[in-house]
C-alpha cells in the first residue's frame, strides 16, 4: 500500500483556523503543534522537526489575518505547494497528517 494523505480540513470539511494572533492554519491538528514553535534546534517534540513547519514560520506575517486577505493567504505557496507536497512521502508529512489524515491510520478507530 502506497502512501497517502487526504486532508479532512481541506478536501472534506473545507474549513480553516484562525488563531487569535491572526494566524492562518489548515486545521487544529497543525495549529496546535504550529503555533509554539519556534526554530529551537533543543525541540523535545520530534513533530516540530518538519521543514513544513519552519517554512510557515518563514512566512508567518504573511500567513497572518491581520496582514493578508484570506483568499491571498490560501493562495500563498505554503497552502499551495509546501503543505500538498510534504503529503507525497511519509518522511515529509507532518506527525499530524500522518497522525489524522494518512492511510497509516485506522479510520474505524479515528471514528470512534
């Protein structure tokens, strides 16, 4: 069986978070990792390690609600290419997309 990510948040439910400071997630199971992190090389949570991770960060102020439309936001090449991208190996994805989204996963038991 190959690898596969199907995004709920995009392809499913299409909705996106918005944090309080303004930033732009595809859903609660990244911005929750997300939102901490900061670029420190001492990350106990191996998760964080993700390029897709340190790329948003790159681009934090214009993923940013107070600082970009939402329609030039879910254009910026993060939600385009980065994000779709990091789904086509299970090395790249992210702990979350692999954790909730991934075919590694047992949707009977994710159900329930």
């Amino acid at each position: 069986m190959s690898y596969e990510v199907k995004c709920e948040w995009r392809e499913g439910k299409k909705t996106i978070v918005i944090n309080p400071d303004g930033q732009v997630w595809p859903c609660c199971y990244m911005c929750n990792t997300g939102k901490d992190y900061k670029g420190h090389p001492n990350i106990e949570d191996r998760q964080m390690d993700s390029y897709v991770y340190m790329e948003y960060h790159g681009y934090r102020d214009e993923l940013n609600i107070f600082k970009n439309s939402l329609d030039k936001i879910m254009r910026h090449k993060w939600f385009t290419q980065t994000l779709p991208k990091s789904w086509e190996k299970e090395e790249t994805s992210t702990k979350a997309c692999k954790q909730w989204c991934s075919n590694l996963i047992n949707k009977r038991d994710k159900e329930n």
